[in-house]
C-alpha cells in the first residue's frame, strides 16, 4: 500500500502557515494501489477453486498497448477461470464522511462477456477463502454481457441484502482503459464518473430499494362516487337532423343503362345496380364536448408509509477493510490498476489525471497500430483461397463464443442475489 500520500489531519494545525497548502491534498487516503513494487507482498490470492484446477492466474503487466509500460497492473491471465484475489487496509467506517472508490479497467480480450468490478468487504474475512459466496459491502463497475448488458454495477448491501441500483448506467465497451469512480456522500447522494465524467447521481432513497419507500398510496382511499373521469362528453345542444335516419345507405346507380342485348324473356327483368350512397354519413353520433364536471383521472392521496423507519446512516459501511476482486472470465485479458478508496473526489480525480488522463493517447495512439498488425497478420495468413486448417480454427473460434453467453449468463445471476 502506498501511503506516503496519506496526509495526518492532526497535524495540520502545526503547519497552520502550510495549511492552505495542504487543503488539496489533505485527503485521508484509505487504500491506494498502483501495483508498484513488492505488490504481491500487499495481495493475497485466494485459493478459491485452485481444487478444481478452475483458479487463474494473474499477469503482472502493462498489456499488450498502454501508455506507458511501466505503469503495470494485474491482468487475468487465463480463459475459462475464477479470479480472486484482495488486499487488505486498516478498517475503517465513512461515517461523516464522503466515500471515494475509484479504479481502472481495462478489457484487451474484446470482452464479449464478463465482468471488471471491484468490491468492497468489511469484518474480518478469510482472504484465502475469498470468493463468490463471501459477503460484500459494494460492487462496483462494468459488466458486458451479449448486446443487453453494458452497464456499470453498484451494488450496495444493506442489512445483509444486496440491492442492484435501479438506474441504468452505460459502461465502456472498448479495449481501452478507463476509470470507474463511485462516490457516496454522508447526505445520501451518490455520483458515478467515468473518466472523470459523471454518468449518473442521485439520492441512495430513490435509486436502491435500501429502504421500503417514504410514502404510499393510501390504500384506505377510494374514487367517491361523484368523481367524473371523463374528459369529453356528448354534446346535449347537439340535436339529429330531422330526416337523417331516411337517408338510405345505398342508391340506384344513375348512370346504369339497360344493355342492348339484354333479353327480358332470357334474361330476367333488367334491375339497375345499386351503389353507396354519398349522402348517406352512418348512424347519426352527437358531437363531443369537453365536460365541465371533468375532474381528472382519481389518484389516491399519497400517505407516510408505516413501514418506513428512516436510517440517518443510510450511507454508512462501519467496518469496511478490504478490497478485492472477484471474476469468472471466460476470454481472459482484462486489466485492473490504480485503486484509491479516499475521502476526497478531488484527490481521486487528481490521480486519474496523473495516470489514464496522461497515458491515454498513447494508449490509444498504441491500441490502433496494434490493431492494424493483428489485421496485417490476418489478411496474411487467410488468403483467399484458404486451406482447411484454417477453417478449423474459424470452427473453434465460433464455438467459443457461443459458450461464453450461456456460461456467465449462470455466473451473473448468481453474483447479483
Ligand atoms: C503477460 O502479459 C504480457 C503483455 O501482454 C504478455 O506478453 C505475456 O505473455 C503475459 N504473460 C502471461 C503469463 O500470460
Ligand atoms: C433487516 O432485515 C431483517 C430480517 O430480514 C428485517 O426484519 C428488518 O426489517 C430489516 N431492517 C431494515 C431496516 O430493513
């Protein structure tokens, strides 16, 4: 863990001549985790499904494109595993304070399905145990599924239940690397960024169902009698024709002639064809008015629910002491780095801005010449006649693909309940 960013707000009023100084950066910094150094000394690995032969392992790596190599994080390694590893930082409670979680993920693989969150854990857990059935506090970040799912996860738990937010928030869907930040605020109001952008904010009331609703319908209420829901009505002045009902529907057709050679004696007696009548206008209906009794459509009065007891530490995580992720990667390749959990959005933006924001054009300047190698390569090795081989490897390819949908449809389901 980094700590010499850690700044001791005791300590400030010492400096008092440094204090202005200090306001910016005097964040209390809870975790902080470039994956520089000794990291694997600050990270355990779980040793959840090793049994299985189903744990994967983690790359040490800057990845194929980035903007900087040095600048390493940990990717999953390989397909078809489970992922779990975490750290561990001195417990702490964000009561009173703001909450500032923040990290950068990067899929390379192209992912067509899987997941790159994060998770906060609170108490004591066995991190060599860590895995898909340990309790969390917040989860947070992209998932990719198929075309349907693109979106960024908040899951908050309270009181042991986990609760999806109710707000759609879009994620990224490139190979790039991105920052995803939550912040939660001690009046309840959250904010999502990506990229230092903000994507969605609002109020933990209304966006989870942490809590039964403030108010409800009054189920008691009922529409009185009296009530009239109908916005137009036959207009009373509006009388019928005198004759209307004698006009008929259809008419002999004027212009009809006997045929010259109709025979009466063969034939039949001549009778001209009818056609409709164009004075005829159907049954005869009253004109509309607006009604003068309209009351609009009844909605029963809303009332305090009596099942809502509010929580002024709504927002609260008392115990809050690790960070960690946990995955089932289908096509490996997504990288994690530059963890913060701090108390200040400000210092958090600052560090995105010291690493994505400075390393991302030469990411991406990296990722496109990258990209036109693989086609190179490609159109290289596929001419246009291509031999059997090759079509055995489209095969596989094709068949991967429809096994990555059905397999972590499962795993998200059972991630979320
Ligand atoms: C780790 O990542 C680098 C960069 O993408 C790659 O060259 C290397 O093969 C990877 N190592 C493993 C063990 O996957
Ligand atoms: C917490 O959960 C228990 C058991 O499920 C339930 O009885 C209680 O009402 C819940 N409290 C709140 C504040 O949701």
């Amino acid at each position: 863990m980094a700590t010499q960013r850690r700044q001791n707000p005791s300590f400030l009023p010492l400096i008092s001549v440094f204090a202005l100084f200090f306001v910016v950066v005097a964040a209390d910094v809870f975790f902080e985790e470039g994956f520089h150094g000794d990291w694997e000394s600050r990270w355990v690995k779980s040793e959840w499904k090793k049994d299985e032969n189903m744990a994967g392992e983690w790359n040490h790596t800057s990845g194929k494109w980035n903007g900087d190599s040095n600048d390493k994080g940990i990717q999953t390694s390989e397909d078809y595993r489970f992922y779990a590893i975490s750290a561990e930082f001195p417990e702490f409670s964000n009561k009173g304070k703001t909450l500032v979680f923040q990290f950068s993920v990067k899929h390379e693989q192209k992912l067509d399905c899987g997941g790159g969150y994060m998770k906060l854990l609170s108490g004591d857990v066995d991190q060599k145990k860590f895995g898909g059935d340990t309790p969390y506090s917040i989860m947070f970040g992209p998932d990719i599924c198929g075309y349907t799912t693109k979106k960024v996860h908040a899951i908050l738990t309270y009181n042991g239940t986990n609760h999806l937010i109710k707000k759609e928030v879009p994620c990224e869907t490139d190979q790039l690397t991105h920052v995803y930040t939550f912040i939660l605020r001690p009046d309840a109001t959250y904010s999502i960024l990506i990229d230092n952008v903000e994507k969605q904010t609002g109020s933990l009331y209304s966006d989870w169902d942490l809590l039964p609703p403030k108010t409800i319908k009054d189920p008691s209420a009922k529409k009185p009698e009296d009530w009239d829901e109908k916005e137009y009505i036959d207009d009373p002045e509006d009388k019928k024709p005198e004759g209307y009902d004698d006009i008929p529907k259809e008419i002999t057709d004027p212009e009809a002639k006997k045929p010259e050679d109709w025979d009466d004696e063969e034939d039949g007696e001549w009778t001209a064809p009818t056609i409709p009548n164009p004075e005829y206008k159907g049954p005869w209906t009253p004109k509309k008015i607006k009604n003068p009794n309209y009351k609009g459509k009844w909605k029963a009065p809303m009332i305090d629910n009596p099942d809502f007891k509010d929580d002024p530490d709504l927002y609260v995580f008392p115990n809050l002491k690790y960070v960690g992720v946990e995955l089932w990667q289908v096509k490996s390749g997504t990288l994690f780095d530059n963890i913060v959990i701090c108390d200040d959005p400000e210092y958090a933006k600052q560090i995105a801005e010291e690493t994505w924001g400075k390393q991302k054009d030469a990411e991406k300047a990296a990722f496109e010449e990258a990209e036109k190698k693989r086609e190179e390569e490609e159109s290289k090795d596929a001419p246009a006649d291509s031999d059997a081989e090759e079509d055995d490897a489209d095969d596989d390819a094709d068949s991967d693909d429809a096994d990555d949908k059905s397999d972590s449809k499962d795993d998200e389901t059972h991630d979320e309940l």
